[in-house]
C-alpha cells in the first residue's frame, strides 16, 4: 500500500455553496483506483479531510462524480441505485463536510450538470442517477440551469419527525424555552421551516444584501439551529430554513444545514422553504428565493414536481496528496456499499 494517494479534484460552487468533485473515472486510471472499491469506508474520511477551510481544500460537500458511459462506473451506479439508472447519464455520491452522506443536495446537483456538460461533452438534457430516482436536469447555460426535484413529501413518517401528527403544518414547536410554529417536509432530505419567533428578528435578514458574506448567518441563531438539528423529533437530523416572506413573490431565506452547519445556500432548503410558504399560503407556488449567496427561482407546478433554477460555476482544478494514515478510523460512520471494481 503506497504511504499517500494523489488525487484530481475540481472545485465548484453554487452560490456560495461549494464542493469538491472527484471524477471516478480519473481513479480508475490513477494509483488511486483501489479506494473505489473502499468507497463507503473511506469518501467520509475524505469528505472529513478535504472539506477542512484553512487547512486543506475546504468545502460544504465531497462528491465522486461518475459519466456512466465509463462500464465500470455504470456497474457501480447499478449496486448502488439499482434499475434507475440504466438510462441515465450520470450519477454520484454526495457526502457533507462532517462525513455523513445525504441523498439531496440541489445546488450540487446543478453543479454536477455543468461538470457533465464542461468535462464529459454531454448535451443539454442531462439525466442523473440518484438514490432518489432518475433526477433530470436542463441545462440552458451556466446560470440557467434547472433540476427537477420531484414532488416533496408532507407525512411526518416521510421526514421522518416523530409525532402522532400526519403532517407537521404549523405546529407548536420548543426550544430552549422558546415557542414557535414550525413546517416540516422532506425534499430528498429532511427541513423545518420557521416563519415567525420571538428570536427570529428581521435585522438578522441584513446580511443577505451585504457584499461582505463573512457574517452572513447571525450569531443569535447559531445555538437554536444546531438545537433543531439535533432534536429528538428529527431520527435522521434535519436542515432548517428561517424564512422572511417580503410579498407573494419574493422570500429570503437563511439556511442551517443538515451536517455542514450555516451555509451561503442550500438549494434543498430554497425549495423547502418555497413549498412552505404554499403550504401555509404565503406566497405563489412560484417564487424567487434570495439567500446569502444570491438567487433560486423555485417552482412548484400544479402537476406536483417542485423545479429549481439557478447558477453553477467552476472555482479551480488541482491535485491533492492524501495520506493512507488520514483514512484510517475507528468511527462507525453508515454509507452506501459499492462493488469492488
């Protein structure tokens, strides 16, 4: 076993919301190629490593992005979502900077598409193969690209949230002797939305037109969003979405995330938020959501599938050494078994 691997890597970001793309098919051609086959062990140690600000690459999210041309990767794409994705284009696997694997990020998936069309040549209607399903996604340019998210799910046993409620739609919620009403959903992973609380202040909503995105998430609500990511009711975690509506068409949105903390976007949560506001018939079922890093056209048509508009951009390519002691733990971290290839 050599003492490092060397790996290719591509940044790139969606309004502020950043990654790094690791190309599969790169691996199978490197020294790398053995941590394909140990992928489920070693991505959340990478994503751990890698996703470091200030001391490594630093990013929200680690993805192993795979053109699904390449046999080898469409029989790994096979094991790990099954029939869905024999006719797709690509697929992926997405792991948050902490480590922990999520089904659904929106801004990375719009990220995966302009990797699609900028390093495989494919077209503009590009189909993703995701634990979620076929994800098809339509790419006009790289600030116009759209991904259709598929229509979001209100059970409580769907989020998952523990309650006896079927829907949890505006209901009483505590924290830290805090009252407040919350909306719950599941767009591929699972959100609490807020609307209106004592601690929510409509100052906290500044930053969102600042240039300086430094201290784009106020401090105040720090402790509260972690307090709801990690409470009881949510099994699996959640994301939250603090949400101030300016008129039927326009909402801001701050956004703690699920396993990365405060981010500049979260195209998952524009889309939670929008479907809340519908939900509680506050806005239009199409709505431009502003977040710290800029703008998501959401629309939830009548025919139930929510759609999301926005940017992508590559940052920068370079190479990165990793050490084989980096990948050694004895965390029990739960990830997606792939095939030895």
């Amino acid at each position: 076993m050599p003492s490092f691997y060397s790996l290719p890597f591509i940044k790139l970001q969606a309004l502020g919301n950043d990654f790094i793309f690791i190309d599969a098919e790169s691996l199978l051609e490197s020294a790398a190629r053995p941590l394909l086959s140990q992928w489920s062990a070693v991505a959340p140690l990478l994503a751990q490593n890698l996703c470091q600000r200030r001391t490594s690459i630093g990013a929200d999210g680690l993805i192993l992005a795979m053109s699904l041309q390449v046999p080898e990767l469409a029989r790994l794409a096979s094991v790990l979502y099954g029939s869905t994705s024999k006719d797709c284009d690509i697929s992926w696997t997405y792991h948050n900077s902490d480590g922990s694997v999520s089904d659904m990020c929106g801004n990375g998936l719009r990220c995966l598409a302009l990797w699609a069309k900028e390093e495989k040549n494919f077209g503009n209607h590009i189909k993703a193969a995701t634990a979620l399903g076929t994800i098809a996604i339509d790419y006009k340019n790289e600030n116009d690209i759209t991904v259709a998210l598929g229509a979001p799910k209100l059970a409580s046993k769907d989020i998952p949230f523990k309650s006896s409620l079927n829907k949890v739609l505006k209901e009483p919620f505590e924290i830290a002797n805090s009252q407040f009403a919350i909306t719950c959903l599941n767009v591929g992973n699972p959100h609490c939305v807020i609307f209106e609380a004592d601690f929510l202040k409509p100052e906290f909503f500044n930053a969102l037109n600042k240039s300086n995105k430094d201290d784009f998430f106020p401090s105040p609500l720090i402790p509260i969003a972690k307090a709801i990511e990690l409470d009881s009711h949510f099994p699996e975690r959640t994301n939250v979405e603090f949400v101030r509506v300016l008129d039927r068409q326009h909402i801001e949105v701050l956004v703690w995330e699920r396993g990365c903390g405060a981010t500049l976007a979260c195209g998952s949560g524009a889309v939670a938020a929008a479907v809340a506001c519908v939900l509680e018939k506050r806005t239009e079922r199409k709505v431009s959501v502003l977040l710290p890093g800029g703008s998501l056209l959401i629309d939830w048509s009548d025919d139930n599938v929510v759609k999301m508009t926005g940017s992508a951009n590559m940052v920068f390519r370079g190479q990165t050494n990793i050490s084989t002691e980096q990948l050694k733990t004895d965390k029990n971290i739960s990830c997606p078994k792939v095939p030895a290839l």
